[in-house]
C-alpha cells in the first residue's frame, strides 16, 4: 500500500492483518490523493489536513522523490487545527505531545514525514506488523507485476489489498503465478467523537485522541 499522511482506519487494519506490510514507495506520486492529506472532525464536519508538495514541472515523480514545498506555513496550521479541534477530547494530552515535537522539525520528503507518522501511529496502537519499503526491494514491473514480483521476492503466498485494488489489479496474472489475494472488507467502527452526528472515515489520530488505548481493539471490532 502507498505511503500516506495521517492514514485512516482501515490502513491500519491492512497493516495489523499481514505477516509482513510493505509500503509501496517507488510508484508515481500523485497529487490532490491520501499521500498528502487525510481529514479530521470539527465542529462543523470535517476539513483536510494537506502538505503542500512541490509538483511544477514533477509530473512523473514517484512518491519517495516527492519534496515538501518548504515556503508555506502548513506545520503551524496544522498543529493548530489539531489543537483546536481536538483539546477536549479525553486523551487529547497524552498524544498532542508527539505532534508538537513532529511538527517542530523540517521535513524535505514526503516519504520522510508519512513513515515516520505511521511507524509512531503502530506504536500508539500496539501494532507490530513488520514493515519495508517497496524500493530497498529494487523491483521492477507496473501495476500488478511490480505487486506479484515483490510478493515473489518475498516469499509470499497470499496477497491482503484494498477493496479498491479489486477493480484495478488483474487477478489471473496472480493465479497464474499461485499467489492467492485477499481483499480487505472494512466495516467502520462507530465510536464516541467530540461533536456529533458520528462522522467515519477520518484519519485514525481522530480515534486516538478520542479512544486512547481502546482504539485498536474498537478498530477490530472487539470493543464496538
């Protein structure tokens, strides 16, 4: 799966139900998708959280050359709207430290800012899946034949993908090559947010500020 800011739900279910997960880091970056934003509750519904990234002239860039446009002004506003969207939420305290600390620093690459965000987020959430990065593989190929040789290269005998995959990958190209796939079918959880009506499908930091150290298990369904 693509690397992406402040992932939802169900990337970390993906992550939580593999043996190994590998981030697909080398495949072309694309603009305006979840590698660069991702949405959080407000009082009024929901707003994106987005990292400006340098895109003139980068067309064909792939996610891990992707750099961070560094005249804007997006870790302030950022920090902010978390702030203030979230302060009154039970476990607030426990987890605004880190983004403080995170958005103090400068980041240049994309990749940089999202890895180091979802390797914090698996430990805020006791998930210990293993994971790589697509490019330490050095495997060639597009769309399901770079997937089928890094699952060759991995030893791997079953794919676990997105609902969405299911209507882009060609599944007879991985029968041909006995490589069985799953797809994921996510059923949102419904948990206590600050402002109601519920709203699904924020980033996962919405049912860690509000959850604390239910959220893995309201994630999997064990405590919903």
């Amino acid at each position: 799966m693509q690397p992406g800011y402040l992932p939802w739900l169900g990337f970390f279910e993906l992550v939580y139900n593999c043996d190994l997960f590998v981030l697909l880091d080398d495949v072309q970056y694309t603009k305006k998708d979840w590698r660069s934003r991702n949405r959080i509750r407000t009082k009024d519904g929901w707003i994106w959280l987005t990292v400006p990234v340098c895109i003139k002239h980068k067309q064909l860039q792939l996610i891990n050359e992707a750099k961070i446009n560094p005249y804007t002004d997006w870790r302030r506003k950022h920090l902010k709207a978390l702030e203030i969207n979230y302060h009154r939420a039970k476990y607030f305290s426990n987890y605004f430290p880190y983004f403080v600390k995170l958005y103090a620093r400068d980041w240049e690459y994309l990749l940089d800012l999202d890895a180091e965000i979802i390797s914090w987020l698996m430990d805020a959430l006791n998930i210990k899946t293993p994971i790589i990065k697509s490019s330490s593989l050095n495997m060639k190929g597009r769309k399901e034949d770079k997937i089928i040789n890094i699952c060759k290269k991995l030893g791997a005998a079953e794919l676990y993908d997105s609902k969405a995959a299911q209507n882009i990958l060609d599944l007879d190209k991985f029968n041909e090559e006995k490589i069985r796939i799953k797809f994921q079918d996510f059923q949102h959880p419904i948990y206590r947010q600050t402002y109601e009506p519920f709203l699904p499908y924020m980033s996962v930091i919405d049912l860690l500020f509000q959850c604390g150290p239910e959220s893995l298990n309201i994630l999997l369904h064990k405590l919903c």
